[in-house]
C-alpha cells in the first residue's frame, strides 16, 4: 500500500495486521525467499480460528507489497497474486459443499 493514495489510519490498520499476523513468522525471510508455502504456514493459525476477514486482508495487503516490490524491480514476479486459494474456504467448491455435482 502506497501511504499518500490510502488514509493514514488505514495505513496504520494494515501495518498493525502484518506485524501482528505475518511479521512474526515472516521477518527472518528475504523478499526473493520468501514463498507463498511460508506465508500460508504463518497465516494457518487465522484460517483454523476462522478469521476469514482478516486472512482475506492480510493476503491482499501481502499481495499488494509483492506487487510494488515487482514494480520497483526488487523482485522478478509475484508470486502471491492468489494467496487466498491456497486457504480452503477461498478454493474451489469442495463437493461436500455441493452434493448435486458429485
């Protein structure tokens, strides 16, 4: 997130969720090591309390700091455009959800 085009106290919130949920798993790894299975280990403890909302956040703040590190050229690609898919609420339909498919 690029602080001039959000509010401050938005800004503020989306820090605060990173350094609460990921940064304590996270801070060891480098940009160009880190990968999408390290965040998805850090973020498994939110996905098991069901905190869908705030795991939805902090995938898209993770991705949108992915996104600005490709453009500036730290890194080559991005590879946590869809980090929430990797969650199995946010996957495809299991057919237990939908027993007329099965």
């Amino acid at each position: 997130m690029k602080r001039e085009e959000v509010l401050e106290q938005t800004a503020k919130k989306a820090y605060r969720r990173i350094e609460l949920h990921a940064l304590p798993a996270l801070s060891h790894f480098l940009v160009d090591d880190l990968r999408p299975v390290h965040v998805v280990k850090a973020l498994t403890p939110l996905a098991k309390a069901k905190k869908r909302d705030t795991l939805k956040r902090i995938c898209r703040i993770i991705n949108e700091i992915m996104f600005l590190a490709k453009a500036s050229g730290d890194i080559d690609m991005n590879r946590f455009e869809d980090l929430i898919k990797l969650f199995p609420r946010y996957g495809a339909p299991s057919p237990s959800n939908q027993p007329f498919f099965v």
